[in-house]
C-alpha cells in the first residue's frame, strides 16, 4: 500500500476518472491508466465503483481489483461493492465533519483569548505605562527617568508583540495571505502615529511557504515597531517583493542608529529568525539619515 498512497491519476483518459465523471458503477478487465503496484499489470479483473454522498455528489472512486489471472467481476457483486462504497462516503463525510467541528472550535478559543488579551492584558500594560510616564514628568533625577523610560519602551513593545499575536489568533492563512497580514500589522502599528507610511508589494506573494512567511510578518512588525518607537521618522517604506526569494526591506528616514545605545535585542532577533529560515538580515544607516533593514529568505523554510 506505500506504493500505491499518493498517486496522482489524471482524470481525463483513466477508468477511474471515467467513473468519477459519470457517477456511473464499472465493471472492468482492464486500466486505461495503470497505477504502480495496483494495476500496473494492465489487465486485471475489477469494479470501480463511485463514492456518492447526497447532496455533495461524488466524493471520489472506489476501487475493488482481483489477481491477473482470477476470475472476473459479474453484476452479483455491484450491490455489495455498493452498500460498501456507500458506508465509506458516509464516513468520509462524517470525518470530515468533525474536522471542521474541531477546527471552528479552535477559532472560537482563539477568539476568545484574542479578546481577553486585548481587553484586560493591553489595557491593564497600557495602563502602567501611562502611570509611568506620570512619574516621569514628576522625577528630577536624569538616571531614574531614563530607566522610565526604557520600561516605558518595553511596556510599549510587549503591547505591539501582543497585537501581534492577537491578530495571528484572530486571522487564519488559510482566509489571509501574506499581504493581507502585513498590511493589517502595519496599519495596526502605526494608527494614531504622526508617520507617513507607504508598503509595497510585487510577485506572487502565495508561493511563500507558510512558516518563511510567519517569521517575515514578525520581522516587519520588530522594524516598523521600531521606526514609529525610536526614530522619530515623519516617512516609512516597505516593500515586499517575491521573485527567486522573498526579499523585506523596512526603510525609515528618522535618527538612525544610536551607537550608544547596547541593547540590539529587536535586531538579533531578526538576524535569528534569518538564520532559521536560511536567509540574512542586513541593517544599515541610510546617507540622509534614518535605517535600512533588509530582509531576505527563500519561499521555503529549510
């Protein structure tokens, strides 16, 4: 049977297809299409028999197939290979109801904890930030305002990452390309901001495989976060093409790199999610000020 599992048989010019189209039992000694390591002999006595599930029609064939040489099929056996074939439509049918069953209420968990996490957790984080940013305005030491501030940023961040998450929760690849996804995390990322923002798109963006896509939307949300954040840019960029790989660059025009600043967390973080796929990230300052990241992968994760 390992043999025969994943077989591809064209519909048009085989048996099977044939029965498959017209709904239609078939009593056969032969194959127009051989199958390796089923019918590959050619000549060998069978019933192909169609997988009917009212109201979906035709579901797929089945196939009952004696020796080369035993004896063959006669119209005696069509209401038992029916009855048969009629139990596993019903089956497959049942299964895959249960499937989707399963599946609707994983969504309806995942909504769940989206609007929980939106609705306490980032109100309760938004909440200490802004308590924080009162003490602030109310400390006179430089030292401990700027260890605010930083907490401040973390506060902030850890709010964007939760975003992040919630709408990965609430949106499934299966409805959402990678577009879709990116542009919906950007225009999260920067509502309220003052920033002009400008995304671009080329190639077929469905040849990314579903994994080098995931870590692409994180790497953007790290940049963009970052830019709206820490740079103080008025202009954001980023283009996202597909050609022999998929290529992210995130161009701001704000501060730029501040060489005092030691903690690069956000940039190893897309240097990793690179590495993991395969790929390079590359940041680098732009001539009139601002940062460039350039992120690059193949369509598949290796």
């Amino acid at each position: 049977s390992d043999l025969v599992m994943g077989q591809r048989v064209p519909v048009a010019g085989s048996t099977t297809g044939g029965v498959f189209r017209s709904g239609e039992p078939l009593i056969t000694e032969s194959f127009r299409h051989p199958i390796q390591a089923f019918t590959d002999v050619g000549q060998r006595p069978a019933i192909v028999m169609p997988l009917r599930a009212h109201p979906r029609g035709t579901l797929g064939v089945l196939v009952v197939a004696r020796n080369q040489n035993d004896t063959s099929f006669d119209s005696s056996f069509l209401d038992l290979v029916s009855d048969f074939a009629d139990h596993a439509a019903v089956a497959l049918v049942l299964a895959e109801s249960q499937q989707q069953a399963r599946e609707l209420s994983v969504i309806s968990d995942r909504e769940r904890i989206a609007h929980d996490l939106h609705d306490h957790v980032i109100q309760r984080l938004f909440a200490a930030g802004m308590n924080l940013q009162g003490t602030i305005a109310r400390s006179r030491s430089a030292e401990i305002n700027q260890r605010l501030s930083r907490t401040v940023d973390d506060l902030q961040g850890t709010i964007d990452e939760i975003r992040s998450r919630i709408f990965a929760l609430q949106t499934s690849r299966g409805d959402l390309g990678l577009g879709q996804v990116v542009q919906a995390t950007i225009a999260d990322l920067t509502e309220n901001r003052d920033i002009e923002t400008t995304v671009r798109m080329s190639g077929p963006l469905t040849a990314v495989d579903e994994a080098v896509a995931e870590h692409a939307t994180s790497v953007i949300t790290e940049a963009v976060s970052n830019a709206v954040r820490h740079s103080g840019a008025a202009h954001l960029t980023v283009e996202i093409t597909v050609a022999d790989e998929l290529t992210v660059v995130v161009v701001d025009d704000g501060c730029g790199i501040d060489p005092a600043v030691a903690r690069r967390s956000g940039l190893a973080n897309m240097q990793r999610r690179a590495e993991l796929v395969g790929g390079s990230c590359v940041l680098s300052e732009q001539p009139n000020g601002g940062t460039r990241v350039r992120w690059v992968a193949p369509l598949r994760a290796r």
